[in-house]
RNA sequence: GCGAAUAUGGUGAAGUGGUUAACACGGUGGAUUGUGGCUCCAUUAUGCUAGGGUUCGACUCCCUAUAUUCGCCCCA
C-alpha cells in the first residue's frame, strides 16, 4: 500500500537538510551575538493559549489551527506560532522574577490548516526572537535590526521593510472604533470578508486586498490621527534609529498583521525579487505585543519579537544559490579484495571513524568495479586499497582521486596520514 | 472556502482514436574477473493515476474521483 505524506508537509533530505541546518547555524549564532538564549517550547498547547492570544477573530483561530480533542477529552492545538507558546512559559516559569530584558530565540515547527502553494506548507518552520521586560524604541530598533542582519548574513538583499504603528491599546480602540463608524455607512461596496471584520475587527479592512483599489478604503481615517502624541513620537523615534542604523523602510499605514495582541511597531520583511516564486510574500515579519502576558495572568510586559519562515529563506538560497552543496562527503574509502580483508576494512573504516574520518566503504561487493564506482558516487579526495597480500605486509595502498596515482604506505602511517592522535592503529594477525 | 493547470517507466520526458509506446539519463550484465571516470554491445513500461461513459476499438475524447502544482483569501 502506498501512503504518501500529508498534503502540505515535505521530506527534506541531501541538500534540503544541509541548507536548513545551515540557515538554522547563521541564524542562532547571529541571535546569540544579539544576545538571545534558546528556547525550546511545546509543539502542542492548551487551545487557549492561541484563541487568547492571537484573538477569535483571527484567520489563524478561524480556520486554519489544527485543533483536537485528547484522550481526557481536553482541547489541545498544534501551535499556528511561537509567541504565543513562549509568552505562557514566560509567566508560567515566572521567568519576570529576575530583573531586566529577556530575550529568547527559537527554531520551531508551527502547523497551520491552509490551502498550500509556493512558499506556504501547513507544516513548516518559524525562526523566531522574543524580547520581554522592556517598550523603550531603541528595543523596537534592535529587534528589526537583528531581522534585516539574519536576512543580510544569509545573502538576502532585496527586501522591502514596511512597517507601521498601532499605537497603545488605548489608541488602537480608539482607531477601531473611528473606523467602525466610518465603514458603517459604506460598508455596502466592499467585500463579504470586510462586512464581518466591521463587526470583529475593523483594522483588518485596511490590508483587504479585494479593495485595496476601493476609494472608500483610500480615504479612510489614517491611524496617525487618532494615535496620542506621545504613541506617535514613539514610532518616530523608532524610525529614526532605523535610519541611524541604515536600515531602509516604507511606512504603510495599512500594515495591521493578523493576530490581534500586536500594538505599536508592527513590521514585515517582504521579498521583493518579481521573478521569485515567493514575490511578495513575508520572510520575516513581528512587532510588539505589550501586554500579552496579562491573558495568561502574568505581569503586565512589554514584548516584541518576529518570526521568519525558514522554508522561505530556503526558497531564496536556492534561487539565488546562495548555498552550496558540500561536495565531498567522506574523507576517504577504503577498498578492499580478498575473502579475508572485508573485516580488516571495517575494522579499519572503524577506527578511522571514530577518531574524526568520514570513511566509507562497500559491504558486499569483493570486486572492484562497484568499489571504484562507490568510490565516485561519494566523491572521495582519497581512497585505500587494502587486500589478503598487503595486511600480510602490513601496508595499503592510497590513491589520490584527483592525480589517479597511488603510493604504498605502512600501516603505522595510517594514524599521521590523517593527523590522528592515540594509540597506532596495526591490522590484527 | 473559491478558481486554474497537470497526471505516461527508477528519473526527465515525447507521442498517436487502431498491431512493436520515441529519445535521454540512471540501473544491470558483458567487452575489461587487483584498479573506476571514456567508448561500445545487450538489457531495462503485458503498460500510460483510479473508476465509469462514448466507440467496432480509448493511453488518446467525455464525466467523476484522487493526487500534485499554481493562484485568490490569509499568512512565515
């Protein structure tokens, strides 16, 4: 029977595999220079933990969370992302006892219920930062900062950073409500998505892009207008430091994101390369979410972090072959002919590998052909022949792929050809 | 949830309403049984996603299902 695997998922092996560990090292060692620590948290929560958080009206919580019921009949949730996760830990260890910002990163799987196309899987990886215990701008900076040094670390240049302000709590109702009352009348003309976010959350009506086009859209009222003075010099001073910091943006008063509990600084990095498959689409993209941690009844905390979609950098390294595959696999194969020397050569593959030698050899063939052909298949810098006559004179031979010639070495050499400290290896009479 | 395209071997694929399903790569065996990469020869799909229909006849036309891919919505 052929099962195959579930729609959205992927295997990823060879290069696949080499590039997301290596996506996987650039990034969480540049996030440990910026002074993260790792966090690893569950796959799986409460289904509270997300309709809290990224709120009901949320497409995330709507429609596409993978929801199920446990054995003791208790609502748990394939986590849709991290912060969520991380924020409940943070109350829940108590982690606001010790004073001070805390910063964590994290690689982790999120699963979402969607319709899967270029750049978007219903399981896939999120790398991510979270800061906690702090709302000055110079944090918002740093944060974006960090994304747009990932992104520059990787090779990735051409994004395009939008980034807007919600404002204070106390702002974004206001907004909301502002809103409400203008789209009541014109609510007619626009879509049916729109209709209901009148009701839920008026703010996701600015980033429809059914009627983006819309006038009653364009001239709705601008979030600066209704933000406190001291909210909009706030987001002034953070894109200030952008600037200082060099890092470019475009201010898009209708960035608002899809989970509820963002405030302030909300950003998105977005590919801007047209001949991508993934144009357009976000690769890295956060903001702050002062706050958060009060729904799980912790300290009132200011946060902000991002994710990034780690299968959509790997798009990109592929497209712009930023990442090469290693060529060599191994350091060395060892031939062998002869009835007696197949356990000779494991037993030297043996000590080869275990003093740091990526060594390969055939286990089944005692006939050259399909050796040399392994040998060409692994791509190996260098190979040892070994059969009954030299272990009876306690050498081997050693070939060199690249000049194809071949030279007769000791045994005892064995150890200083491959800079091996300890004990000399010696075949076994 | 809505819309579109595609479905042929181990892989990439060409192809026609009618006996042998092209070509390439890969695999295997051999020329070459202690030395590979080149070359040459042989061999490699009783079958064209599944089910139904039209037809004297369907891999080819029609319908349905399934899968994959892409787009919309939304998102990383």
């Amino acid at each position: 029977m052929k099962i195959n695997k579930i729609k959205g998922t992927f295997d990823f092996y060879g290069k696949e595999v080499e590039k997301y560990r290596y996506i996987e090292k650039v990034a969480g060692d540049l996030a440990q220079k910026f002074g993260f620590e790792e966090m690893i948290t569950p796959m799986f929560e409460a289904t509270e933990v997300f309709v809290r958080t990224a709120g009901d009206s949320s497409d995330i919580v709507n429609k596409e969370m993978y929801t199920f019921k446990d054995r003791g009949d208790k609502s748990l949730t394939l986590r849709p992302e991290a912060t969520a996760g991380i924020s409940r830990s943070f109350v829940e260890n108590k982690l606001y006892v010790e004073p001070g910002l805390k910063k964590y990163y994290y690689f982790a799987q999120a699963f979402r219920c969607e319709r899967p196309q270029a750049g978007r899987f219903r399981q896939f990886t999120q790398f991510g930062v979270e800061a906690l215990g702090k709302e000055s701008p110079y944090l918002d900076a740093d944060i974006i900062y960090f994304g747009y040094s990932v992104l520059n670390k990787l090779g990735i240049k051409n994004v395009k950073l939008k980034i807007n302000t919600l404002g204070s709590k106390e702002g974004r109702n206001l907004y909301s409500n502002r809103l409400r009352e203008y789209f009541k009348d014109n609510i007619s003309c626009m879509c049916d998505d729109c209709k209901k976010r009148l009701e839920t959350n008026p703010l996701r009506i600015l980033d429809c892009k059914i009627d983006s086009d819309n006038p009653v859209l364009i001239n709705a009222p601008k979030i600066q207008d209704s933000l406190s003075e001291a909210d909009n010099e706030r987001f002034n001073k953070v894109l200030s430091i952008l600037k200082e910091l060099g890092v470019n943006y475009e201010v898009d008063s209708n960035l608002v994101r899809g989970l509820d509990y963002y405030n302030h600084t909300v950003f998105e990095f977005i590919y801007n390369e047209p001949n991508s498959s993934i144009y357009n689409l976000a690769i890295l993209a956060g903001g702050r979410y002062n706050g958060l941690s009060k729904e799980f009844d912790g300290p009132d905390t200011d946060a902000i972090g991002f994710g990034a979609g780690v299968e959509r950098l790997m798009v990109i390294l592929e497209e712009l072959n930023l990442y090469q595959e290693k060529k060599t696999k191994v350091d060395v194969v060892i031939v062998n002919v002869g009835e007696n020397s197949k356990l000779t050569a494991l037993k030297m593959a043996g000590f080869l590998r275990n003093n740091g030698v990526r060594c390969e050899l055939d286990y089944e063939s005692n006939s050259l052909k399909p050796q040399f052909k392994l040998c060409e298949r692994k791509n190996t810098p260098l190979i040892i022949i070994i059969g009954d006559e030299e272990i009876e004179q306690g050498i081997f031979k050693l070939k060199n792929t690249e000049t194809r010639t071949e030279e007769i070495k000791k045994i005892e050499e064995l150890n200083d050809l491959f800079k091996i400290e300890g004990e000399k290896y010696a075949y076994q009479k």
